[in-house]
C-alpha cells in the first residue's frame, strides 16, 4: 500500500523558555515557493521578532529537505525542527519558528531543546493525516448479493462513498492500491459471479476529523 503522513491543516503552538517567546506555525505545502511564501508572511506578522528559524520536507523518496537557523549558532534551531518531523515521519510541511528574544541567553542546548519543543507544541495543534493511494471502484449487485457485499466491505474496513439503489444496487468504494484484486475475488465467490467490480478513478485518499478528503490520483 502507498501511502505517507502529512498536516492536513495549518496549526500553531507557543512556548516560553526564560523569558524568550517560540511561536510554531505549520503548514501544509506541496512546493518550494509555497513553504517561502508562508515564510515570508510569517516575518510580516512578527515583523519585530529576532529570528524566524524554519525547515520543509517536501515530496517523497527521497523527499526534498531544507532548514535555516536564521541568525542563531548553527545547528541549533532549523535542525531540531527538521528532525521533529523526521520523528514523526511528515512531508509536505513547512515549520516557522519564531523567537522573540526575553534578554537571558539560553545556550547551544537551552535553543536546541526550545526550538524542538516549539515544533512539536505547533504540530500537536494541527491534524497529521495519513493519505492512502488507490482507486475508486463501482461494485454493482442484485438485492440478494448486496448483504453479502455490504459483510465484505465491513470486515475489510473500507469507506463506502454512496450507494445507489434502482433494481440493482450499486456501492461506490475507496479501495487502496494492491486491495482490489483480492476484493474482486471475494465479491465474485460471495456472489456466485453475479456482481460487477469496475474501476472508476484513481486518487489519494485521507480520514480526516471533517470526514473523507479524496484528491486526483
């Protein structure tokens, strides 16, 4: 199965270490120039901030992967942001952190463990979802069949999109790549070979707290 995590939305978290402030904003990207453009955004809400430390993951296998400490000693703020979405397995996501300086000096380990721990307080106040590669299938039945189809659908888990009912009853199904083989299988046995599995399109699937998000394949 394809799959891979990601934010499905914007989010923000704040710290204070010592009197300094770490914002954290995140957000969902898929380009370069998308991540700068929140970036430059950023530095015009908190035009009167000292650092604005930031790092992406975009794209997959391997992803795209930038960072920037923004004027702190190096190592010390872009790299513990990058690796909290290393930990958490993310791309497409783009992290600012930014820091209003309170006069006490925290140290190499005191920015390290700051600027982490504002990462991680902005992701714990967005939706990481995991989007799933596959397909749509159309799976038409008599009456008689669509229990048995309906039991089927159940114990695989999937998400049944409508149903349609005329004088037969078709299921519209997300199925993931690699599923649908075996699926097709198991309808025709169910069914004595009465029922139809036809692909309707292919797309990226994602269980969100607002319901179902489907993007083109």
């Amino acid at each position: 199965m394809d799959s891979y995590c990601t934010v499905y939305t914007t989010g923000q978290g704040e710290i204070t270490e010592k009197k300094s402030r770490f914002i954290a904003q995140i957000f969902p990207v898929s380009s370069e120039e998308e991540a700068f453009a929140y970036l430059e955004a950023v530095r015009k809400e908190h035009w009167d901030a000292r650092h604005h430390c930031w790092a992406y993951i975009i794209g997959r296998n391997p992803g795209s992967e930038r960072m920037s400490d923004d004027g702190e000693p190096a190592g010390t703020a872009g790299k513990p942001i990058l690796e909290v979405l290393r930990g958490k397995g993310l791309t497409d996501v783009f992290v600012v952190v930014t820091r209003y300086f309170g006069g006490v000096l925290l140290g190499t380990g005191g920015l390290v463990r700051a600027y982490s721990g504002a990462a991680s307080e902005g992701l714990a106040h967005t939706e990481i979802i995991t989007r799933i590669y596959g397909m749509k299938l159309r799976i038409g039945t008599d009456y008689a069949g669509s229990g048995k189809v309906q039991y089927l659908l159940g114990q695989r888990k999937l998400t049944v999109l409508d149903s349609i009912y005329t004088d037969r009853v078709e299921f519209i199904v997300l199925v993931p790549e690699g599923e649908e083989t075996t699926l097709k299988k198991e309808i025709m046995e169910a069914t004595s070979g009465q029922a139809s599995v036809e692909e309707v399109s292919r797309c990226w699937f994602a269980r969100t707290e607002a319901g179902i998000q489907i993007t083109d394949g």
